[in-house]
C-alpha cells in the first residue's frame, strides 16, 4: 500500500454517524467539541461555518466540502449574528442516515459525517490537519460529485442496506477529499503528509513502508529520491520534521504496537518481522518511542502518541 493507505488502515477509521440536513429560513446551529474528524459537503444551497480559534468565518457554496479534524467547536448558520441553537437539541434525537430538516427546509442542503478512530494515534493523521480543510476548486467538486450525489440519494431515497452505502460513501469522501488537499499544494506544511506532495520525499517514504523490516541506510534512501545524502538527509528533516532514520523507527513502532494489540503473536516474531536480529535491541526501540515496554503495551493500555522526546508527536 501506500503511505496515505497504510496510516488509515492503521487508524481504522469508522463512520460513527452519517446524516444529511436541510434548512431553511434563518438557522444557526453551534455544535460542540467533538473528537476524530467531521466531513461536511453542501449539496445546494450555502451557509456559514465559524470555528473557535479561526479569526475568519468562511462561506461554504453549493459543491464545498470540508474536513474539521481538530474537534474544537464550530457554528454552522444562514446568518452568524443570530443567536445559534445548540445541535444536540436538534441532532440528538435523529437516527443514523437520517435527514434533519429546519424551517421546513429546501433552501440549504448537506451531508455529514463523524468518523472515529479505532486505533489510538489519531494524531498521526489530525495533528498535520489544519482546524478546516475547505475544499471549493470547480476540479476538486467534480472528483467529489459522483460520491456526494450517491450518499444524497442513499439518505433521500432509504433502501435495504442503504445506511451501510453511505457509511462507505462517507468514508470514500473522507479518503478524496486528503488525497485533493495534498493535490492542491498545501505547501509550507511540515509532516509526513504534506512530504507526500514532494515527489523525491515520496519516493523515500513508500520505500520505507513498502520494505519497513529492510535495513536502510541514509545513502539507500536518498538513492531512492534521487538526489546526495547530504542534501536528502537536509530536506527530509526540513518536510518531514523528524530525521529519515528516526521516522522509520516510529513507523516500524507503530505497526509493532498495532500487531501487539490486535494479533497474538509473539514479541519476538514481530521483532524480527520489522528488521530487529533480536527482542532485546527491539523493545528498547520500542520503549523509547512508545513510551512502554512491548508486554506492557500489549495488554490493551491505551496508547500514547510517539513522542519525539520533546513532548511533541514526530508525526505532526
């Protein structure tokens, strides 16, 4: 698989709830906090989104979709000066795949989905997110209209095994709308998902998580990007923010962590799937990425991010 594959197989990401709104009239709606990454398209009409920390509220359009993956609190609205209801009393009551109308509706229409992470570094993917990815090009609708037109009618039209077509629909607009935010240039960006954008610090990525168990070497990499050591080593720390050797050490900890929690094998055959001569040399690796030993870990302990040592996620 590729990088982008390999992080949400990892993350296994689900749609936890998937419903449409349709509004009409004056109508604001603020909704709290929430946790994972929200995924919003407007089918007709437009609205308003304002979010805690962003100084600019921004105006969503008939095709616009957008990604809210820091959880912090956000208003949807026709008017942002109108005092805003609180969501749960208009959402609490309605049914997964179920469509939400206000005012009689009409006038506004949108699909939404909530998606939760099964595995325990969701930052991984929402720590190198931006608090909105808005995505509003007349390319990027195009890509996104099949899908967002086939979840409308899953939702307008209810049909046997119609909830689970929009959960799949959902989670398929969740994966296009990553793969069109790194196509349009989010540049300046450190992280291992901006780095996909570059084509040389791709090519290095995939190898390594094509092969996670090889023993790279900085010359062996660089070599894959085409380019001198130096000049490698130099611009993966600067797009990636963690040295080439010490990223491939977190990705291997990362697949050792998710085998410990969700296999039965046994630390020494992870070990030596991931390139480790012996147990010993891994679970130091392993301790000092993940904050704990192999055993510990493997006994269903809630997980800490990989720590650069510094407090910081390497992968954010």
């Amino acid at each position: 698989m590729d990088p982008l594959s390999d992080v949400l197989s990892l993350l296994k990401p689900r749609s936890y709830m998937v419903r449409g709104f349709d509004m009409a009239g004056p109508w604001s709606i603020q909704f709290a906090q929430h946790e994972g990454i929200k995924c919003y398209a407007v089918a007709s009409g437009q609205c308003w989104l304002s979010m805690e920390g962003v100084p600019d509220p921004v105006r969503l359009r008939a095709g616009d979709c957008l990604l809210l993956p820091r959880g912090r609190p956000f208003r949807l609205a026709s008017d942002l000066t109108l005092t805003p209801i609180d969501g749960e009393t208009i959402f609490s009551t309605a049914r997964d795949g179920a469509i939400t109308s206000f005012n009689g509706g009409g006038e506004c229409f949108g699909i939404g989905g909530w998606f939760a992470f099964a595995g325990h570094h969701a930052g991984i993917l929402l720590g190198v997110l931006p608090p909105i990815v808005h995505l509003r090009k007349d390319s990027d609708k195009a890509a996104l209209r099949w899908s967002l037109e086939r979840m409308m009618q899953e939702l307008r039209e209810p049909r046997p095994g119609g909830l689970l077509v929009a959960r799949h629909l959902a989670h398929l607009v969740l994966v296009q709308a990553l793969r069109l935010y790194l196509a349009e240039g989010s540049s300046g960006g450190v992280g291992w998902l901006f780095a996909l954008a570059d084509i040389q610090m791709s090519a290095a990525i995939n190898a390594m998580h094509q092969d996670p168990a090889r023993r790279w070497t900085l010359q062996a990499l660089a070599e894959r990007a085409g380019m001198s050591r130096s000049s490698f080593a130099q611009k993966f720390k600067e797009t990636v923010g963690a040295t080439p050797m010490d990223y491939l050490t977190r990705w291997r900890m990362m697949l050792a962590g998710d085998r410990l929690e969700n296999s039965s094998d046994p630390i020494s055959a992870i070990a030596l799937s991931l390139g480790y001569e012996s147990e010993s040399a891994f679970s130091t690796a392993f301790k000092r990425v993940m904050d704990s030993s192999p055993r510990k870990y493997g006994r269903g302990r809630n997980s800490p991010l990989p720590s650069n040592g510094e407090g910081k996620s390497v992968y954010a």
